[in-house]
C-alpha cells in the first residue's frame, strides 16, 4: 500500500512471525514457531561439495546428512523444482512430504556452479516423527470458518464445496472474493520438535485485494497468517510528471524483444484505450472498485495508444483515463523487461501469459488496475503462488495541500491543515467538535489516558497508525489526530485496515503539532475541507509502480516476505528496485507532491543505522536496507549500475524466505561470489556494514512481535 506517502504492498502486511530462538525460550503447548532457515555458503574455492560426487539431487542428501539431518527426514523430500541460473549455476528446491501431507514452511534449496560443484545450501527442513499424524479434529469447511473468523468476521460468504483435488479443497466463496477460497491439508511442525496435521487456508477478498494464508491447527485454532499483499507505440511518462514531459515511445512490435518475444501487445485481444491486454500485463480502469475492467473506452486497432494528459484537469476525465491506462500498461512492461535481463525469467517464477516453453507456470500476467476505486493514497500488489495471475491496484492520491482541517476555537483562533484517514469513520464539513487532549503515553502506543469524551492528540512514530487509534478509542476518545514527527510542515495520509477502528483520525504538521501541544485546554474541530486539492494518478509515478512490482519479485524469488524484519526488507528491497531502474535516491515525488518524496530522508547521505529498525512500522524499518542499496548505487556507478542489478536479482536465489537483513546481505556475497568479479565482495561488505549490517550483525524477530537487533560496522579482513 500507499500510505502517509508509502508504498507498500498486500504482499508484506502481515501478521507477526516468530523465530526459531523465541520459540526455543517460550514456555507452555507446543505451536507453529517458524524457524530461522540454516543456510550454508561455500567459501571461495571450497565448495560444499565437489564436481562430480554424484547426482545433484543425491549431492543434496549427502550434504544435509553429513549435517546431522536423520535418514527419516530424508525420506521425506522430493524435488520440486530444478533451473538454471546466472553464469551456469543450477538451482534445486526440495519439499517435504510426511502421510501423503505437503509440510508446511519446510524446504531445502542448493546452488551448483557451473562446473557442477555445489556452492550453497538453504535448510528449512522439519525433523519427521516416528508415529503417525494424528487426525485433525476439524474439517477444511470449519478450517476456513476459523480463518474466515479471524481475518473477515463480517463477510458474508457461501462456503459449499466446488471441488476436492488431492489434498485441497476449492470452496464456492461467492462475490466476496476474487478467487475461490481454498483448504489444503498439511503437517505443521510444531516448537516441540512434532508434527500434526491442519490446514493452509487460502483467501484472496475480491474488494480489497487481501490474499492471505492462514495456518489453521486440527484443533481450529489459529497458528499463523502471512498476508501476501507491477509494431506498438505509447505516449506516457518515462518516469513521471514531476521528472518530464510525456513522451511517444515505441514499444517491441509483434516481432518482440528477448525479455518479451511476441512483444507487448496481444495482437488476439480486442484493444482500447481504457483496456489494454498482452501477454505480461492486462492493464485497465477499474474506478467501481469490482475488479473488472470498466466499460467502455475507444477501440485501438493500430497498436498507437497515444492520449496526451491534462494535468490541470482532473485524472478522471475520459483523456487523462486513457493516459493511466497505457502509462500502466507500458510501466509494467518496462519492469518486466528490465527484470527479466536480469534473471527474473520464466523459470524463476515471474509474471506471463504465456512461458514459451522456458521453465515457470504460465498463465499468469499481472493484473494491473488503475484508478482503482477501492481508497486513495495507495497502491498494492498480491503475489499468489507461479501459475495464478497477481494484481496491482494503482490508487488516485490526494494531491497537493490538505484535504481536511483542524480548526482552534479556544483559547485562541487556528486553523491546522491535515489529511484524513484510510481507517475509522469518515470526516464530512460538519465534522467533530470536542475538547482535545495530549493524553499520556505521547505516541499513543500502548494504554491510554485522560481523553474519555475527547479529541485525543498524540505524536506520530513507534506503532502503526490503527495500533494508535484503537488506543485512544478504548480509552473513550471521540477521535485522533496525529501530529507528524518528521518534515516540519508536511502531513501524510494515515494508512492501515482494522475495522474495529469507529473514531475519525486525522494527521496534522510537525510545526502544527508542536503549536497545538503548547495551548492549554484547546478546543476545536476536526473535519473535511469544502474544497478539495485537485487528484493525482499515482499509475503515473514509475517509483510507485516500480515498487510495488518489485513486491512481486521478492515474493516469487525468496518467498515469504512478511514479518516485522522479513516485511521491512520487503518494502526497501521494492524502493531498491525503484531506485535500479530510475537512479535516483527519492521515492514518489509525483505522487506525494513532494519534491522529497514520500520517506522520512532522501536515501543520499542517510544518516539511521540496523539498530534503528524496531519492528514498529514496515516502511520506516525498510528504509535502512533501500540506504544500503542506494549506497551500492553510488558505490558501483552509473556505468556498472546494471551490474548490480544483476547480483541485486541473483542474490535472491540464495537468500532463504522470511529473511534477516544480515541474509540479505549474504544473499549479495553469494551472488558476487558465483560471477565473474569477485573482488565486488568487499564493495557489498563496504555498503552494508556502513549501516550496521557488518560482520556479527544479526537481527532477530522476537514472538511477541518485537526484533533483537545486534549492530556492526565491521568489515572482514581483506576489505
């Protein structure tokens, strides 16, 4: 998502995961703790395993035996997925079976350079136990009732059987999701070393976007959920409005390109201007919010998709909707390209129609909406596994100035500029009146006091923004406003979704803030602005659409992104991305009408450190990694940017899911390490320690939702 000018994604809101360490230390019944992934890299010239030793897959076996995996779990894998990779490598991924039941979270994934010697190990494997799985005590139909329950508790679904494949049930759902919901049998591994059977559930809701997967116990109890939310021509903005002109590109032609060999265009599809379909991308409106494409537009035969915006005029008049769509269209094509150069393929899981035969699923073009009608200040990107199509839902944002105001009626007159919420109840000119008051704790981050009956003010910072209104809401305030802790004069658009969230909120200036705080007993109103600034279409932003695909990538490439530390690195890796293709070091500055754009900081010369990610808020802890990858930029050059673009997307096949920053960065090595310049190593060391993430650094996701983080500036000898 956008939010408070941040990108974001459905890919990485989630739930909070625990660590392996955590669970280790807790007490009690056992559960489902994820654990942290053992992941093994050969060290230059000694690899784990030589040349000819065997099968790769028997190679595989014999390394995790060696470290100490019993014959019994090795029974148990089974080879789902070989592939080639950069400069000749082979990687190889193994799941667990265990009574005919897929394992969940368990994987093994090794790397063979090209002489066939094996260079990495990722072990996520879970021990296998001597008896049987005991039944689940509840059926898929009461698996999904449970995660329905905790996820939608007021969605009205149809939840009769459509279909029983092997060990997944497809429910009918009904109108409230954008697929079927589906239940899949699985062994969960549990903290105590045992296993059990329950089920994946899978939801992907039709309005919002939301694609989740829920781990629910035989019991019925919920174990953990991962929230999983990028001859023809084109007149567009090559990176935005706020960085140049429109400008008629061409785009591949029928005879294609490497990345794109049919081209863009689907020369079988009945094209508008408001509907553009191709074999990466089907890019359209969809201002109703029902995930179709609206009606309408103008036929396009001739493959010119060549409307000119008006900017001084509002994003939705039939013009400047055309705009959107073939600048949508043709961005996500250009990421698609750029990342498939540099090993985003087919085979590595990316995003097409049709795979020509190179390795991947298919079937599974990105669904790009835009103008989306479901919010504003947003965009998001849901990643469901190879083979089914992801969605982007690109919003309009506010625009420049405020859409709401506070407005002082004692002890003096002042007027406050603000933005209104994505949550609570919605604002009108009439507004709410009351007296407002800076209940202690200031941030608003945990129990609240003094504001029954009031407007409660607190500071922006430390927990996400619904965290803060549910506080001050069960304190019995009437409503929220947020002052900004960054930025002097700017405001943001509050973003998150909890609908137990009934107040109104609000976010006002730092300078305002701080003006408010000093009155004594202020009383005011909140309320929305008669005249509103004028929308801008955030599918014109490169940065916006360029992060949120780059969503996509992590998701398909690493796999599970979601976490306080793994969503962190999620939405700076998307920003890393943003920055690899347009080299410059601010994010959304079209979108958020700001010149510096929509993070805390420009990431040139930022200045917060690996023990300022607190796992408080995805977007703030996930600007140190993108600091880390802008200092890379600068430290490779322009004329070697496409260099580290290159170890920047092989890193990710060495780099195990729900990672630590710390995995990020020997994901990097690693990459380095199996190209053809490994002196690069001491410039990826160089970067990352820079920011903290040195040797001995590591970080930590705690089972109460907090991170452990251990700092180091330190280099390895030879750098």
């Amino acid at each position: 998502m956008v939010t408070c000018a941040r990108l974001s994604s459905v890919a990485v809101l989630c739930a909070a995961l625990f660590s392996a360490q955590a669970a280790q230390a807790q007490s009690g019944p056992a559960n489902y703790q994820p654990r942290r992934a053992d992941v093994v890299a050969a060290a230059p010239g000694r690899p784990l395993a030589l040349a000819g030793s065997g099968a790769p897959e028997r190679t595989v076996v014999d390394v995790l035996r060696s470290r100490g995996r019993q014959d019994a779990t090795l029974a148990t894998l089974h080879l789902v997925d070989t592939r080639g990779g950069r400069a000749g490598a082979r990687h190889l991924r193994f799941e667990q079976t265990v009574d005919g039941l897929p394992v969940y979270g368990a994987y093994a994934k090794a790397a063979f350079d090209r002489s066939g010697a094996m260079v990495n190990l990722i072990d996520q494997l879970a021990p296998v136990p001597t008896a049987a799985l005991a039944p689940a005590r509840i059926g898929a139909d009461q698996a999904l009732r449970a995660a329905l329950a905790r996820l939608h508790p007021d969605a009205s679904a149809d939840l009769r059987v459509a279909a029983a494949r092997g060990t997944t049930t497809t429910f009918v759902g009904g109108a409230f999701f954008h697929e079927s919901p589906t239940v899949t049998a699985v062994a969960v591994p549990l903290s105590d070393g045992s296993m059990t059977r329950g089920w994946l559930v899978e939801t992907w809701t039709q309005r919002s976007n939301l694609l989740h997967h829920t781990l629910v116990g035989g019991d019925g109890s919920i174990l953990h959920v991962e929230k999983r939310t990028a001859n023809d021509s084109y007149n567009i903005f090559p990176v935005s409005p706020a960085k140049g002109p429109q400008a008629v590109v061409p785009g591949p032609g029928v005879a294609g390109n490497a990345q794109s060999p049919v081209g863009w265009l689907s020369v079988s599809a009945a094209q508008t201007n408001v509907n553009i379909v191709g074999n990466n991308v089907h890019a359209y409106l969809d201002t109703d919010h029902n995930n179709r494409a609206d009606g309408g537009g103008t036929p396009v035969a001739t493959g010119d998709f060549l409307a000119m915006a008006n900017l001084a005029q509002s994003p939705t008049t039939a013009t400047n909707k055309a705009v959107s769509v073939q600048n949508l269209f043709y961005l996500n094509n250009v990421i698609h390209d750029i990342l498939y150069s540099h090993g985003f393929n087919e085979a590595a899981g990316n995003f097409q129609a049709d795979n020509f035969g190179n390795g991947g699923a298919g079937r599974d073009a990105v669904n790009a909406e835009g103008q989306d009608g479901g919010g504003t200040d947003n965009a998001n990107f849901a990643t469901p596994p190879d083979g089914r199509k992801p969605r982007m839902q690109m919003f309009l944002f506010t625009g420049a100035g405020p859409t709401h105001e506070v407005v002082i009626t004692s002890p003096k007159s002042a007027t406050y500029g603000a933005k209104g919420a994505e949550f609570g109840a919605p604002l009108d000119t009439t507004g709410l009146t009351g007296a407002i008051a800076a209940g202690p704790p200031t941030d608003g981050c945990t129990a609240m006091s003094g504001v029954i009956g009031k407007i409660a003010l607190v500071d922006r910072g430390n927990c996400d923004f619904t965290a803060k209104a549910l506080n001050a809401q069960r304190a019995g305030a009437t409503g929220l406003i947020v002052a900004n802790n960054t930025g002097g004069t700017t405001t943001g658009t509050m973003g998150g979704t909890n609908r137990k969230v009934t107040i109104p909120a609000v976010m006002i200036s730092q300078n305002d803030g701080a003006a408010l705080r000093k009155l004594a007993a202020p009383v005011g109103t909140m309320r929305l602005k008669a005249v509103q600034p004028l929308q801008i279409d955030g599918g014109l932003d490169s940065d916006v659409v360029f992060h949120e695909y780059g969503h996509g990538l992590t998701w398909r490439m690493i796999g599970g992104m979601s976490g306080p530390l793994a969503g962190a690195i999620g939405e700076g890796a998307s920003d890393g991305v943003a920055m690899l293709v347009n080299g410059d070091d601010s994010m959304g500055e079209y979108a958020s009408s700001s010149a510096a754009g929509i993070r805390r900081n420009l990431y040139s010369g930022y200045s917060r450190t690996y023990s300022a990610v607190i796992g408080a808020e995805v977007h703030d802890d996930g600007e140190i990694y993108a600091a880390v990858v802008w200092r890379l930029i600068e430290l490779f050059g322009p004329a070697r940017r496409s260099e580290l673009f290159t170890y920047y997307v092989d890193a990710m096949n060495f780099i195990p899911q729900t990672p630590s920053y710390e995995q990020m960065r020997d994901g990097m090595l690693q990459a380095v390490a199996t190209g053809s310049k490994p002196d690069d190593r001491c410039t990826i060391w160089a970067a990352f320690a820079q920011f903290g993430i040195g040797v001995g650094a590591s970080g930590v996701a705690n089972a109460d939702g907090s991170v452990t983080i251990v700092e180091s500036f330190a280099t390895p000898g030879g750098c």
